[in-house]
C-alpha cells in the first residue's frame, strides 16, 4: 500500500501542470454539481477526500460560510498548493488544505455534517472499506456524496488510450475492474455503498460531451491519473504512446469525447 501512495502522490504531483487547464475543466464541473447535490448549511463542517486543487472543497466552503468549515484532504502537495492560492484568490474562509490519505483520515469518527469523496474512490486498495472509513466520519443526519466516472469516461479518448498503451507495455494496461475508471455502472457503486454499510445510496447520472483535439487530449493524458502509466514506460515509449494515439484520433475524426458521471449520495440516519 506504501508503494501505491507513493506513486499516486508522484503521479499528480506531476499532473499539477496540468491539472487545471481547460481540457480537464471536468474535475471544476463536476465538483461543483456534487456539491449542488447536496443540502449543505451555513455553519456546516465538510470533508473532502482526495480534493485536488479543491474542485468540490472550494464551493463546499462557499456554501457552509465563514461559521462552517471544510478540510480537503490529498496525497499530492503539488495539487493542495493550488487548491489553496485558489481558494485565496476567491476570497474563501474556512477551507483548509491538508495532505492526508482518504483510507486513514485524520478525522474523529461522528464529527463532521458531509463527507464528498470525487473521482477519488477507484485510487483505494480497496474501495469498500475506504467507503466504510469516510461514512464513519459523519454524524447522524450527515451525508457523503461519491462521484465517479460511469461506463464511459472520455470515450473514445480512453479506450484509444488503453489499446496503444497495451501494444507498448501490456504489463501497465489496467485490467478491467469493478469502480474503475470508466468501468462503473448504477450496480456497482450502489453494492458498494451496501457492503460498506452506508445503505442503499440515491444516483444521480449525467452524460458530459467535450470537444477535444488530438493534441488537447494528451493534456488530458498528463493531467491526469492516466499519467502513471506514461511515466511508468520512460520517455520513448511514451512518445510513441502519444504519436499512436494522437493518429488514432486524428484518423478516427474525434472530435468530442463522451462521459457518463455518477454521483452517489447516502444520509446516515
């Protein structure tokens, strides 16, 4: 587990360049929809896990106010720095940047009014104790609220991607899985709220269409989770990752990538 932190944190650190530029203005969008999602308050205190440079944090902490407080939470220094000069920039009070793992929170247990977990979960050993761990942190009446990518994410974009990864190195294409990137359906994420025992959640889906360019989507690629396997392969194999990706796109006439985004939401009683 040591070893996975360690190149999760590696990963975005490097991917900060990246991370908030216009082609993955997805993170800002669907953060701020999981938070309109739910019924925050004035005074409320809110967790985010796995909050990046603050997509969900930041508009959690407009909403609960100067009386409220939100804790993001990241692995990656390099995403947190900016999740605080933004929030700086905005003028937000209470929201504080922390660099913590989602599976061991320093949070007591009953403590806090909402705990929001986006595009995060699939990064856990294992995604049902995780989700078992930030339940605990609500109290009752509380709510947490998971977003993740449905059974498409930045199709085709994504499948191109795994295809000329695989024909590279096929010891770093991911096997398929269940709340994997792109790979989760209604089913899976309700089963996994179920077995973690935060009851059967209410989903929300939206499909997110984007336009996209060759070159566009392969800073998608470097500002994203899909940038482990790129610096994973040296230089080289990734350049030649990037020509044959950049030529299936081209050839294939993409112009728009498609993704299906769920977000999940549990009340403890």
């Amino acid at each position: 587990m040591v070893i996975r932190r360690r190149i999760i944190r590696a990963t975005f650190n490097a991917a900060a360049e990246f991370f908030d530029d216009p082609e993955l203005a997805f993170w800002d969008r669907c953060g701020v929809r999981t938070v309109e999602q739910l019924d925050l308050k004035p005074g409320d205190r809110v967790v985010d896990a796995c909050c990046g440079t603050g997509a969900s944090a930041i508009p959690a902490a407009e909403k609960v106010g100067p009386r409220g407080q939100v804790l993001g939470f990241d692995l990656a220094e390099a995403l947190l720095a900016l999740a605080r000069a933004k929030a700086g920039e905005r003028g937000t009070g209470r929201a504080e940047f922390r660099v913590g793992d989602m599976t061991a929170l320093p949070v007591e247990d009953g403590s806090v009014d909402a705990v929001i977990c986006v595009f995060g979960l699939y990064y856990a050993p294992d995604p049902v104790a995780a989700l078992a761990q930030l339940f605990r942190k609500i109290r009752g009446g509380g709510v947490l609220a998971v977003t993740t990518w449905g059974e498409r994410s930045l199709e085709p974009g994504h499948s191109i991607l795994m295809r000329c990864i695989a024909a590279e190195r096929s010891d770093l294409a991911p096997a398929p899985g269940r709340l994997d990137p792109g790979r989760s359906t209604v089913d899976d994420i309700v089963a996994a709220f179920v077995r973690a025992g935060a009851g059967r959640p209410s989903v929300t889906a939206e499909t997110i269409r984007q336009s996209v360019t060759a070159d566009g989507f392969w800073t998608i690629v470097l500002g994203s989770g899909y940038r482990a396997a790129i610096d994973a392969m040296g230089p080289s194999a990734a350049e030649r990752v990037r020509g044959s990706v950049e030529h299936a796109l081209t050839r294939g006439g993409v112009r728009e990538l498609v993704s299906d985004v769920l977000y999940a939401r549990a009340r403890k009683r």
